[in-house]
C-alpha cells in the first residue's frame, strides 16, 4: 500500500481527502503545520508521495519541497492549492515540484494525477519497474506484459487493470475502488458493465482455465483479489 502525506490546515478539507484517499487504498498521513510535517519526514516513515498545500500558518509548502529535494530526496511531490497564480505554479515546478493541482478540483483526477506520479517514479528504477506476481511480469517502462516470459496482448484497460492487481496483489478490491483507479484522466470513465467485460477478457488471457480462475478471483459479495500463488 503507497504511503502518502498529506500537508493541509484546512480540517474540513483533510477529512474528506482523508477518507477519500483511504478508501482509494493509499496510506495516508496527515500534517497540519509546516513543523508537523518535518516532524513526520524525519521520523523515520517513508513516504512514497507528498501532497503538499501552499498557504500554512507557519511558512509555505514551496519551503518543504525546496527541503526535500535539498537533501536529494526524489519522492514525488503534489501541490494540491488555491494559489492559481502563474508565478506560484512556476515556483512549485521549479522548485521541485512534480505536478500542480488547484482546488477547487475533482476527486477522480486527484486519484489519477497520484497514480500517474507513482508510476513515473516506479519506473526509474530498472527492476523496480516491473510488477511480478505469479506467472505474470508487466515491464512499467516498456508498458507490455508477459505470461510465463511469453508476451500478452493487452488493451490500454486491460493492461491497467492487470497492472491495478499486481499492485495490491491480496487484496480485495471493491468494483468501486476498480473503476475509479480505470478512470484515465481525460474524461472518459469505464462503467460497471464495461469492467465485467475486462474481467472476463483478462481471465481468458492469463488464466489456464479462464471458468475456474486460479488468479483472478471473485470475492462474493465484495469484489475480486489477485493471488500470485495457486
């Protein structure tokens, strides 16, 4: 499960981001103050993203992420605010920020944007790129996957619905949790129907007997699990 901290005073706002994110399957963490969240960063939790406000009671977001990418740290940086200002987004980038999201905004694409950011950062690292479970490898940096080392031909959603299940290989995943991790970003949103489809269609792809599925399993009542393991 990715680890995320969250630097926001705006309590009404943390507390729907909180459950929100949570329920979308990340960790999330949360600061209120510029010295929280150095608190929280060198405390010994890892994280794999920051979201990070700009306006705080205590100083400004920029100064967290100068910090970070002063001490060489190369975890993904959010900026998640009200300053729309061109000068303020130009900052945040060049600063070290990695993406610049203005409130007010959408639920779905915050959730896209977080994902995307995870991606790019676990594909700069050779073999931390790749996703492994079972008889399935998806190489991140290539975008292709395999079956047993033989190359499987996937559509954009079905390779990002293998690719959602190898990430939380184990895991129940609830339909609704799978279709909003399938919005892409641009819009276009798979409907309940539609995933059924997927399923079927990447059952028929890595499963032996796509009827009697070994890795793809249904969860009665709760949603579907990926078990790498027979």
């Amino acid at each position: 499960m990715n680890r995320l901290l969250l630097l926001e005073d705006d309590i009404s706002l943390v507390d729907g981001l909180q459950y929100s994110l949570e329920r979308s399957g990340f960790a999330l963490d949360v600061a209120r103050t510029l010295k929280e969240a150095r608190g929280r960063l060198g405390g010994g939790h890892p994280y794999d993203l920051l979201i990070l406000d700009v306006a705080l009671p205590d100083g400004t977001g920029f100064e967290i992420c100068e910090e970070v990418r002063a001490a060489e740290d190369e975890v993904p940086i959010l900026f998640l605010t009200a300053a729309d200002e061109e000068t303020s987004i130009i900052r945040g980038l060049d600063g070290g920020g990695d993406d610049y999201l203005t409130k007010p905004f959408r639920l779905g694409e915050l959730c896209s944007r977080i994902r995307a950011l995870l991606r790019r950062s676990a594909s700069k690292g050779g073999e931390e790129g790749r996703l492994r479970s079972g008889p399935v490898m998806i190489d991140q940096i290539s975008g292709r996957a395999f079956l047993d080392g033989e190359a499987l031909e996937l559509t954009g959603a079905e390779y990002r619905l293998l690719s959602l299940f190898l990430r939380r290989e184990g895991q129940i995943l609830t339909r609704t949790y799978i279709l909003d991790a399938l919005w892409d970003g641009n819009g276009n949103f798979v409907d309940d129907n539609t995933l059924s489809v997927y399923i079927r269609r990447l059952r028929e792809k890595v499963e032996p007997e796509p009827s009697s599925p070994r890795h793809l399993l249904t969860v009665r009542g709760m949603g579907y699990r990926w078990e790498g393991e027979e």
